[in-house]
C-alpha cells in the first residue's frame, strides 16, 4: 500500500496493532489519527491500513471505532458463574468468539433488585482494570438463573403466552393455593427444559381475561420497569419551579402546544412570525420551547438514575410507562397551557425557501396560550373551522412550514408512507376499532419544525466542540441492498444508483412502484423501509441517512427520551446557560450510555409491537373463518407470513396449510414455488386468505389460502383444497 507524503511518519500495520494492544477499550479512528499526528492524506492512509488490519483479524471493529482481541464493550450482557471471597461476583461475556481467553469480570456493585444470583444474565457496565480483568456494575437482570417467563394458568400446569414455544410446566411447591385457572403469572424455568420440568413462581401479574392483560403481559416479557424508586417519586414531589431572574421571560409571546387529542405531556410548544428583516422578504422568525428538564433532572440524582434506567417512555394503547414521575411528566415539566414553565428555546430564522439562516438558544420562562390538537389545526388550516384568539399565529406556522417544506425537498429526504395502526379502546379497555393513525399537514409541520431545532442543537454543540449524543442512521448495508435489487428484479424494477443509493433514489424507485398496476405498489415503501439501517444513538457522528442530514440530535422530547436529556446539559454547558450541566463524568461515558439508550429503545419498540399484535388478535378472534385480503409480507422454508394491511396484522401460513404440493424454497429469490402445480409464491403477490385462529394471549394469528371452490362459495369452508389460485 503506498503511503501518500506527510511531515511525520505514518505508523507500521504493527505499531497500529501495538497501539490497540496497550488500550483496554474501543479507540476511534480520529484518536488514533491525533496519537499519530496524521493529517490530510495521512487520515486517508490511516483509514485504508485499518481496513486492511481490520480485515486480516488483527483488530475489531464495533460500530466506528477499532479494538484489539480480547477488549470488551463498555455494556454487555454477562453470565455470573460464581463468587470470590470478598463477596464480589465473578462473572464472563455470555458472547465470546475470539481465540483469546475471556477476561473476567468482578461484579463490584449491582442495581438489580432482586439480588442476582450465580447463573443470572445480566446487562453490566465494565471498566478495565486489566486486559484479563475488569471491575463491573450490574445494571440490569436479562435472564434469571432459570429463565423467566410470562405465562397462564391452565389445567394445573403454566403454558407460556410466547407463541413461539410450546412447553408446558408442572406447578412447584412455591405455588400459592389461591390461584385459579386463567390466572397470569411470572415464574422461572430451568434453563434446560425436560419433559415435566417445574415453573417456580414469582408473582402474579393479572388474569387473561382482563381488558388489560396484552399490556402486561408485554411489560413483564420484556422487564420493563413499571414504578419510580421513592427517592425519585420524592424528589418529583418536591420540585419547584426555578427563579425568573435568570431567565428570559417570554411569557407573552403566543406560544402553543400541538399533539395528540390523547396527549397529557407537552414536550414543545412553537411560535412563529414573518421576518421582519426586509433582507429576509417571505423569511420567519420562529420560537421552539423545549420542556427545560435538566432544571429538575440533575446527573446522579434519584431522577436520573430511574430516567437513565428506563431510558425513554414506552407507549401502549391502554396506557404509558413514562420515563419521568407524573408529577413531572404531566405536571412541571409539561408546557401546559396558560401556566409559567421553564423552557430551553431555539429561535431560529430561516428565508423563504426554508434554509436557516440563523439560530441561537436560551433559557426562558414561556406560558403556552392554547393547547390545540392535531386535529383543530388541521380543521384551522382547511378552513373548516376556525380556532380564535391566537391572531395571526396559525397562519404564520403554516407559512413557515411551508417554507421548510421546501428545503426538505431540496434535501431529498427518504419519503416513506408506511400507514402506522391505532388501537381505539372503549372506556372498559376493549378494542373497538384498528384504523389507520391520520396523518395531516399539522403533523408535518411540527415534525419539521422539531428538525429544525434538533439540527440547531447538533450544530451549536459541534462549533463549541462539546460531547454530542448524535441521532445517527447509516446508509443501507450492502447485504440489504443486494437483497433489495435481487426482490426488485422479479418485478421489472431497479433502484437508481444502486451500489450508493441517495434518498432521493429510493424515492424515485417508490414512485415508479407506486405508478404501476403490480401487487406491489401497496408494499413496497415496506420493502424498501426493511432495507434501511436501523437508527441509534451515538457520540460519533455518521450522519442522517434518511433525513439527508449531516448533524442530527434529539434535543425536543426531553420528558419521554433520556437523550433529549443529554443535549440539554452540553448546551447548558457550552453556552453557560446556568446549572443542570453535562457533567465531566458523564461526557466520559456517552459511548456506553449510547449502547444503553439504543437497547431501551429497542427493548420499547418490541414490547409496544406485541402489545398491539395481542390487541389485534383480540379484535379478530370474533372473525375466524371469515375470509380477508393479504399481502404476502415474507417467505420462508416453513411457509408463508401474511400481512393484513387494514389492521396491521400479521399471520402464519404454515406449509401444512397449503396446497397438496410440494414446495421448493428459493432462498435467494424468497419464493415458494409448487413442483407440479408450478404455483409461485413471493413478497408483496397479494392472497385470499381465510383466518383459521387468533389467539389474544400470544398474539398469534393463523391463516389459510382459499381455493376456487371456496373463493365462489361460503366464507367459512376450510381451506387446504389443492385447485386453490392465487389472487
């Protein structure tokens, strides 16, 4: 590899390896860059040699940064396997496939409530002490010394309520007396289950037959975290609002709040203008007032550490597992309308076609004027009905928006309409309906606005070069992409610039899909949804792949998202605003404190999935045997995933339901395909689909395709005849 000219000399493939060797972490390659002193061509150098390294096995690469063998991540599940003589637990990595040893960890502190016990999983933050051994506090239980399970009482044994397993369990002598059939309980079983293995009990949780179980049962599968630690709930109860003096005082400017009609904490409240810069004609002045929640959640305190541990709000059609007390979430924190609270304020100026010319941050007392819903600006905005006593307000959002609607299509963001579901309860918990959410140009206009305030703060903190915890979404993998082409092909369509696709190409291939008669146009923003990456949070910027950004952070729901959090106190800190700043601590560990946000989003976003899927099953369970139209959402060796686009539901067509056939799976193409009736199965063909069961307690739905004698006759015949065609 030729080595391009520098003042210093460019490191060895073996001085490199040697760097990494003498660390006990993960190192990025800009530290690596500044321990060598490369500049310019050097950094270019640097990055083709890691690569080169990276792929000989000398080196590791976790995200964007590099790590020797043997190094462990900063949070990582581990197995306690047994305990020293200074009562310390002992502990390895439950994931290990390096030819090297596994260092050993000593468990010096746990937060985990109940003691965790040898053979417990547990989600654990490490510090080196040496290569061989590091010091680690417990953070969270994953795995119980046997496993736990949500499961129900029946015929004197528990069956688990997780559809993909089928053991039944014997009832140990832990066992109250008073439980009844039906009733849902958390128990544990042995880690290797054996015919008449026993459960033993930990608590009862409901009865199946609640409005509410789907949520429970949801809540306890995934270890959320219902309640707030006393000290926490204290703490809430105490607070105050801060003093006005050090504030700017915005309380007559005409800010308002819009959400939801089911709404209870109001994160943002906007205000906007025209500009009246006669060098900015058709530009807008607008105000973003963020819940100032670093005021009342300080580093360490009893707030943060639940907040930490919860990590973000999770949201459930028959309630809300906040991240912060009611008493702040729904009380001080939350913009309510006509009643001082303190507030972190973006004001920004952007020109008529929605580039921002200018922006800065305050901290501000605000009174929200109105709180107004989705639905009533809308309403506003359509002219069908008026909202009064706010003046010239909604107008000038409106006329903002569409200024920043502009620059979003100069940006060329990824436009996806992928239809998310609501479930409508009655006021006794029962599903009523499962409708499309709307989505409405009141909508947009806040979502835009909030970008606008989150690119600001990521900004602002890269200029003052503070610790940001960027919002980041990387480019499609290419394994995806290759899948993505490959799925395309059978339709006759390509995706633009394949190899480097921008936003704007998936776009145009969405829109060609969209133009055609296909079965496919009602699927393919899915498809091409399931190609993305995933996005997280991280210290190192990659950018935003979706939103066509360069720096992205979530700076505007502080009440339901700890990392909102964190941008507030480096803001805090950067520009002196006051106390409640990032601390030189927890700067250090924004990298572990990344991973540990992005798993409790994620662990969110499953158990909010299978909530729903249980309400879903529930709502259809009085509609077996009728017959529905499906879209084939994924093929499989052991048969066919159907999608409901109507009620979001997905279901099972095993291969024991189809036709009298046999099938060959084609891996690559993702198609079944029938060897003497050539019948051919692939994603987004649209099917007659005839429901056969729905199970509530697991979430479970199973189908049948319809054949020609059934598709002429009753909506209730069995399905499984071998004359079926597909629609």
């Amino acid at each position: 590899m030729p080595a391009p000219k520098q003042t210093k000399k460019l490191p060895t493939a073996q001085e490199l390896i040697d760097f990494l060797n003498d660390k006990s972490q993960k190192v990025s390659k800009r530290d690596i860059a500044r321990n060598f002193g490369l500049k310019g061509e050097g950094k270019a150098y640097l990055k083709r040699m890691l690569k080169q390294i990276v792929e000989d096995g000398a080196l590791r690469k976790q995200g964007r940064q590099f790590v020797a063998r043997g190094v462990l991540p900063e949070i990582l599940p581990v197995e306690v396997t047994g305990q020293d003589s200074d009562g310390r637990f002992i502990a390895r990595p439950t994931h290990w496939e390096e030819d090297v040893q596994a260092p050993q960890i000593l468990i010096s502190k746990s937060n985990v409530k109940p003691k965790i016990r040898i053979g417990d999983i547990v989600q654990t933050k490490v510090r080196p002490l040496s290569r061989k051994l590091y010091d680690g506090v417990a953070l969270k239980r994953l795995q119980s010394a046997d496993n736990q399970m949500v499961g129900i009482l029946f015929e004197g044994r528990i069956m688990s309520v997780d559809r993909r397993f089928k053991e039944a369990f014997l009832l140990d002598s832990s066992f109250p007396n008073d439980l009844k059939s039906g009733d849902l309980v958390l128990v544990t079983t042995p880690t290797v289950h054996t015919k008449n293995a026993h459960a033993h009990f930990i608590q009862k949780i409901g009865k199946s037959t609640d409005a509410h179980a789907a949520s429970l049962i949801a809540i306890f599968a995934h270890h959320l975290t219902m309640s707030f630690t006393s000290a926490a709930l204290k703490q809430a109860e105490k607070a105050k609002l801060p003093a006005l003096s050090k504030r700017t005082d915005l309380r007559t400017a005409c800010f308002v709040t819009v959400d939801g009609a089911d709404a209870k904490d109001f994160d943002d409240a906007v205000f906007a203008e025209p500009d009246f810069d006669k060098s900015n004609a058709g530009g807008w002045h607008l105000m973003i007032a963020i819940a100032d929640v670093a005021h009342f959640v300080r580093y360490g305190d009893a707030l943060d550490k639940d907040a930490f541990l919860k990590g973000n709000s999770t949201y459930f059609p028959d309630r809300v597992l906040p991240m912060l007390p009611e008493a702040l979430s729904n009380g001080l924190c939350s913009l309510n309308p006509n009643e001082d609270r303190p507030a972190m304020v973006c004001e920004v100026w952007i020109d008529k076609n929605g580039q921002k010319l200018k922006h800065h941050f305050m901290r501000a007392m605000i009174k929200s004027k109105a709180r107004l819903t989705y639905d009533e600006v809308e309403a506003d905005f359509n002219g069908t009905q008026k909202i009064e006593g706010l003046g010239d307000l909604l107008s000038n959002l409106k006329g903002a928006y569409e200024s920043l609607l502009i620059n979003r299509q100069r940006r060329g963001v990824l436009e996806l309409d992928v239809p998310e579901r609501q479930v409508v309860l009655n006021d006794k918990g029962r599903v009523i309906s499962i409708r499309p959410r709307a989505r409405y140009a009141s909508h947009k206009m806040i979502e835009e606005m909030m970008i606008l305030a989150n690119v600001s703060a990521a900004e602002t903190l890269e200029k003052l070069n503070l610790p940001t915890m960027y919002r980041v979404h990387d480019r499609p993998s290419d394994e995806k992409l290759a899948s993505l082409k490959s799925f395309l092909k059978s339709y006759g369509l390509i995706l633009p610039d394949a190899n480097n696709p921008k936003p704007d190409d998936f776009n145009a291939l969405l829109q060609s899909g969209h133009e055609s008669a296909s079965a496919l146009s009602s699927s393919l923003d899915e498809m091409v949804l399931r190609t993305q990456s995933q996005a997280e949070y991280s210290p190192e910027n990659i950018g935003h792949f979706g939103l066509s950004l360069d720096k992205y952070a979530h700076f505007t729901s502080p009440i339901r998202r700890y990392a909102d959090i964190l941008i507030h106190r480096a803001l805090i800190k950067g520009l002196k605003l006051g106390d409640g700043a990032l601390s030189d601590d927890e700067a250090a560990a924004f990298e572990q404190i990344a991973e540990h946000i992005s798993a409790t989003e994620r662990q969110s976003a499953a158990a909010e999935q299978d909530a729903t899927d249980r309400y879903v099953a529930s709502y259809l369970a009085d509609r077996v045997g009728e017959m529905f139209q499906a879209r084939i959402s994924s093929v499989t060796a052991f048969g066919l995933f159907v999608s409901l686009d109507e009620y979001g539901a997905d279901g099972l067509v095993p291969m024991r339901l189809l036709s009298n056939d046999d099938y060959q799976y084609d891996e690559v193409k993702q198609t079944l395909t029938g060897k003497r009736s050539h019948i051919r199965f692939m994603r987004g063909q649209l099917v007659d689909v005839i429901l056969k069961e729905a199970v509530p307690l697991t979430g479970g739905l199973l189908f049948t395709l319809v054949s020609k004698n059934q598709r002429r006759g009753s909506r209730r015949q069995r399905a499984g005849n071998r004359s079926f065609h597909p629609a």
